[in-house]
C-alpha cells in the first residue's frame, strides 16, 4: 500500500551482497583475492539470462544507458562504492610517502601511456585496414582510418586502478612501495590518460568537421588537469588541519566520519569539475586525511574504523556489478575475438614496460607491471566516447570490451602469483 | 571528460550534509534536538527560491514526483537513511522488552487509530459541506461527500515514528519504557492505519465504480499485515541466531555489517512486499538482533558501532529532505489554513487521547501521546493515494501537507519540554 520506490533496490542489494558475500569467500578458501570472486559472481547473475531467456532480472542494469529507476540507484551506489573505495586506499598512504616514490611514479606513468599507445596504434593498424563502413555514413568520405588508430592507442592509456587497489587491499601489500609506486602512477596516469584523450578528441573531432584544432584548448585541459591535483594537495595539506581543529569542537555528533566524507566528496566533485574521474579526487582526499588530524575529535576510533562499515557496504556493489555488465556472448564472434586478443596482448605488454621504468633497486618490476594492467570502467567510458564521436562501430566496441574484461579478469590471479614469489625472494 | 553521473549527487551530498551538521549544532546549543535543526536547515534551503528565483538548486527535489537523476538518487539515499534509523532504533531494544509493553502499546495504537480518525471525520465535516468541483468532474455524479470524510478520518491515523524515534535517539531516552510503548504502537499503527486505509479506499472505490466492496479482500489484506509481524519476528527468533552461528565461521571480512544488513533489506523488503511500510520491516529486524547474536563473530566492535557509521552519513539526508520539501507558500492560502489547523488540532489531540490507553501506572502519558503526534511522510503517501483516487483536490492536498508539516516541526521542542519534566518528577 505504501509501495516505497526503494523496494526492488533492496531486493537487489540483497542479492548482490550475498553473492559478493558467497564469491569472496569461495575465492578466499581457494586463495584468490575476494575481488576475483565478486567479478565473477556477478558475471554469473548478469549472464544467467544465456541459460534461461526469462533470469532478466539483472537486465537494466547491463543497459548501455541504464535508465530503469531501480537501476539508476543500484549504479549510483556502486559508483558511491568505488569513490569509497579509493578514499580509504588514499587514508592507508601519506602525501610524504607518495612524494618518496614520486619519481619513479612519474615515470611509470609517462611510459605507461606512451608504450601502450603506440601498441595500440600498431595493433589498430595490422587489424583495421580502413574506415568500417558503419560509421563512414557518419563521416567525411575523406575521414582518415589513421584517426581511428590514435583513438584506440588512446583507449589503452588509462589504468584502472579500482581492481588493483583492492587486490593489494586483500593481500595486505598496501604498504609496501610498489603498491605505493602503482597507485601514484595510476592517479598520474587518469591524468595522463585525460590528456592524450583530450588531445586525440580535439585532433579526431577536427577532422570530422573540417575545422582546425585549438591548441589553446589543449593547453588549457591540461593545465586544468596537472593544477587540480598539485593545487587539491597542497591546499588540503594546509587549510584541511586548520579546518578540523575548528570542527574538534562542534558538539554535535558524528563529525569525524561526516568531515572526511565531505571532503572526500568535495574532492570528488572538484575532480569531475575539472574533468577529471570522480576516484582521483576522492585518493587525493584520502592522502591528504591522516589520522593525526583528528586527534581533538571527542570520537576515540580510528578514522579508518569509522569508514570501513560504509566501503564494505557499497564496495561489493561495484565489482559485482561490473561482473553483471560482462557480456559474455561477445566472446563468442571471431570477427571481433582477433582484435579483442591484440588489443589485449598490446594492453599487457604495454604496461609491463612500465616497470622498466622503476628507478628504486630490488623492488618487483614485474608487479608494478602487472598492476597497471586493469582498464576497467575508465576502458568503457573511453569507448562510449569513441561511440558517440561516431568512429567506434559494434564490433569494435565489443573487441575494446572484451580487452577490458580480460585486462580486469586478469589482474587479480596474476598480482596474486607475482606478490606470491616476493616471500620467497625476501 | 568522464563526466560521472554521480557528480551533481556528490554536490548535492556536500551541502546537504554541511547543512545539516550545522543545523544539528546550532539547535543542539539551543537545548533542543539536533534533528529540529536538520528540519529547519532543509527548510531554509529548500525555500530559498522564495527569496530569489534564481535558486532553484532544489527545486527537482520538491517535485511532486521526482524524476531528475541526480534528485531521484538523493531521494533514494533518503530513504535508505530512514530503514537505517528505524533498523538502528530497533537494535537498542529487544522482542522481550518489547513483549512487556506490548499491552500499552497495543492499546496506546488502536485508540491512536479510532481517535484521530473519529476527530478527522469530523473536521472534514465540519469544513466540507460538499465534494469540490473541480473533483467531482472525475466522478460519478452521485458521490457522496461522506467519502471523503471517511478519507480524511483515515490519512489522521498513522503515526510516523521516524520524527519520534530520533527526539528520543537524541535525548538518550530510547531505553525508557514510555519510548518502547511509543515505538511498539507506532509500529502496530502502522498495521492498524493500513487496514484503516485499505478498508477505506476499498469503500470510495467502490462507491466511484458503483460496486460492491470486497470484504473477502479486506480481510486478506489484514491477515497479510498482521501475519507478517508475527511470522517475521517469531521465525526471526528462532531463525537468525542459527544462521548467525554459521556466518561467524566464515573468512571473508566484513560478515558482522554485512549479514545484519542483509536481514534489515530483507525484511524491509518483505514488509514492502505485504504492503507494509518498508520502515516497519526494518525495525523487526533491528528488534529480532541482539548483541549477543554476534558473540562468535571475529569482529570485537558492537554491532551498533558498526551501524553508526552509516546511518551518521544516511540519516541528515532524510530528515534535510523532509525539510526541503516544505513549501512555505502553502501556508500563505487562507481558505486552506482553516481546515488544515482544524485537521492539525484533531490530529495532536486524537493522538493524546492516546495516553490515557497506558495500562502501566507512573509513566509520562503526555510523552507518550506527544510521541505519537508526528504523521510525516505516512500522512504525505495517504494524501497521495487520495489524489491518485481523485477525492483530494488542490487544496485539500495543501491543507494536509500543513497539517503533516505542522505534526512534525512540532513534535521535537514538545517532546523534549514534556521529558525534562521528567527530571524534576523522578
């Protein structure tokens, strides 16, 4: 009678904390991080649907625009769990302590877009001899096949760094400097990759309709980019301690957990304002909180204490569903399978040449390599772009997502194997 | 260029939740309870388009059916937040306790039901001689105006128990017995005001159709409620304890939040499903666990500090909400200002009729009845069921959005004047 509209939002959400509940403990016992258990137990909810036409329950939430109200909640909550996850991923590192492996950061970030974009560029260019028909009806008939291999180099530049975060969450590896090394390349990294993708856009959209490129609107993004993070940081690491020795002394309750949120969400925000992903800001604002700052706070727990209920709520959201949103049928046209396995070898060894570029001695190339593997979600968006720009078709979409798909399904057991020799290395 | 969605929601987020700790810490030095000042910060805001037209930020959320993105995900978070307190305020009290009330508390709601709704039929007859034009053009010509009498008898009998439950969180007067006679009757008011409300449209209905009322489907409609109470708690007794004892040996982390979560959506759920408000669900389980369900967890927390956490970020959004959704002007109609008081008056004293059904001797039976004044967005889903029947017009709507705004901006300061008469009598 009532009818509350959240209702079938609850019934989901039952469903898929059970099952990342079910899958995370299956892959624990088996020795797998838990992450690889919520991926694949939402890739078996979402694809259910092969075994039986009338499972579509998870139906509106595999929508390339998701639109059913239910569906829209249930994807706003995932996308509230992984900025929750990379805050608390951000709460376990210092400022100082990205500072000390900033260099070698810096680097692995320079050369984990470049040596992937031009694998990228290779691969489009043996398998993509020119424009597919599809899309020229959108084009200019002399719309060169050469921007669609800068795209594609472009969509390989970006780490995702959500599934790597929480692998070494799992593993508790988080301290150690290579997770340090790969977090700080993966944050230089989106902006990197915001770059290359802004300047190939410009470049792509100019010679759609003719016009020259803006080389001041480039420089302008970018500047945007590079000043969020360097402004975000160092604002934050004066003015925050200044602002929560005031907020110490509010009486009502529940400050410590709201003050860092709001900052994590401001962050966020700003990030998105800029034109940066949502996750950047919410690291930033994890790396600026420490724990000492909320030592007048009346609360006597510990920050990450306060946090953890909340990320272990809405976390398995997003890894679920990014399982669900697999669809498991585009593995199965060979046309696209090629081209989705070279993009996918271009992705891997694209950012095995990262860990080249470590200048710290005896710390684990191979693993700093490993880790910047996963495109995840930020693949998919770069996708979307290329669709609405008119110059990704079907198949070449489905081949991006399935490079996405092994690139993410891939880490996990493979950080684990890797992780796994340090102990008898050291 | 990633363009989250979930941006506007985070922006949204930040000043709501800003706003609120503000509210709370400005009403909290003035003595009264902090969620008064969650209610007058939403209103302020929600207002502020009164001031300048240009402000309208909020206005999405104020609509009389959500349909903005971003304002459909915060009404979400919302009401999330209201199955979190409602969940959080059934884990401080347990079946037992509740037992020993539960006379007081059955008879505090079935007077709370007849009075109110006794008092509504008369008000309503009172100030409507006649069914208003502009609703009778959607109905037969024959209709009588003693429907909607009946109607409005009905929207007064429900109780909110939101408002109430959070005074007396506030105050730290949750474990004492007039609250659970408060908080059980509420609960079986919202049994009752169900039943009342289904009987009644199941009359106007008929009377709109010309046919005959379904007694066999009223009385369907009882027994599903009752039943569900029943069967929810007494299998949840014997029930979750064993399941518990089984969660607590497995590795994967987090099981203490997560599976005492999972009861309180499943519940709601299920409530939902009967036709019950999901509320009532959520308090069920909060009743049915206890602490010492928890003792073979590998967590050390209580779980209620688990919880806290996330209703501390849930919770504001509700209560900030309800405050943005008052429209100020309404109050500016004079021919709706008479009949919206007299609904107001029937509604405080039909609800302290109730104080005089306690069977237990030396209780504050003003608190109690004070407790129960609240209607909040219980009376706003009646009077939107009466819409979508066609009985309530324009202004009779207006006039009970008064009366329900007027129940829930008084309840806060009354509650907390009559409990610190408490202190000088005990």
């Amino acid at each position: 009678m009532h009818g509350d509209p959240l209702a079938p939002v609850l019934l989901i959400l039952l469903i898929v904390l059970a099952a990342a509940k079910l899958g995370s403990e299956i892959f624990e016992r088996l020795g797998q991080p838990a992450v690889l258990g919520e991926l694949i137990v939402g890739l078996v909810l979402g694809n259910l649907v092969l075994l039986n036409a009338d499972w579509t329950l998870f139906e509106p939430l595999r929508a390339a625009n998701v639109t059913e109200r239910w569906a829209l909640i249930i994807d706003s909550l995932a996308r509230l769990g992984v900025i929750l996850l990379l805050f608390e991923v951000g709460l376990e590192s210092t400022v100082s302590e990205m500072a000390k492996v900033g260099t070698s950061s810096l680097l692995v970030a320079l050369v984990g877009v470049i040596a992937p974009f031009i694998l990228g560029f290779g691969v489009s260019y043996l398998f993509i001899k020119e424009v597919p028909a599809d899309v020229l009806v959108h084009l200019p008939s002399d719309f060169s096949v050469m921007n669609i291999h800068l795209f594609i180099g472009a969509t390989l530049c970006a780490t995702s760094v959500g599934i790597t975060a929480r692998v070494l969450k799992d593993l508790g590896k988080l301290q150690t400097k290579e997770a340090k090394i790969v977090l700080g390349a993966a944050v230089i990294d989106d902006v990197l990759g915001l770059i290359v993708l802004a300047v190939v856009s410009a470049i792509v959209s100019a010679s759609i309709t003719g016009s020259e490129v803006g080389a001041l609107s480039l420089v302008r993004i970018t500047a945007m980019a590079i000043g969020f993070f360097v402004v975000a940081i160092a604002l934050g690491v004066v003015v925050v301690p200044r602002i929560l020795h005031y907020l110490a002394k509010l009486r009502t309750a529940g400050m410590m957990v709201i003050s860092s949120l709001l900052l994590c969400f401001l962050l966020s925000w700003l990030a998105d304002a800029v034109g940066l992903a949502t996750i950047v800001g919410a690291f930033a604002a994890g790396l600026i909180l420490e724990e000492v700052h909320f030592k007048e706070f009346k609360e006597t727990i510990h920050l990450h204490e306060l946090i953890r209920p909340i990320s272990t709520l809405f976390v398995p959201i997003f890894f679920v569903l990014m399982g669900i949103q697999v669809r498991l049928e585009t593995f199965g046209d060979s046309s696209v399978v090629g081209l989705a396995l070279g993009l996918t070898v271009a992705a891997i060894i694209g950012k095995q040449v990262c860990g080249l570029a470590v200048v710290e001695k005896q710390l684990d190339r191979v693993s700093i390599g490993v880790g910047m593997i996963p495109r995840g979600e930020v693949g998919l968006i770069f996708a979307g772009i290329g669709k609405a720009l008119n110059i990704v078709d079907g198949a070449l979409y489905s081949a991006i997502v399935i490079m996405v798909i092994l690139t993410t399904l891939i880490t996990p057991p493979a950080l684990k194997l890797t992780i796994a020799r340090w102990g008898r290395k050291r």
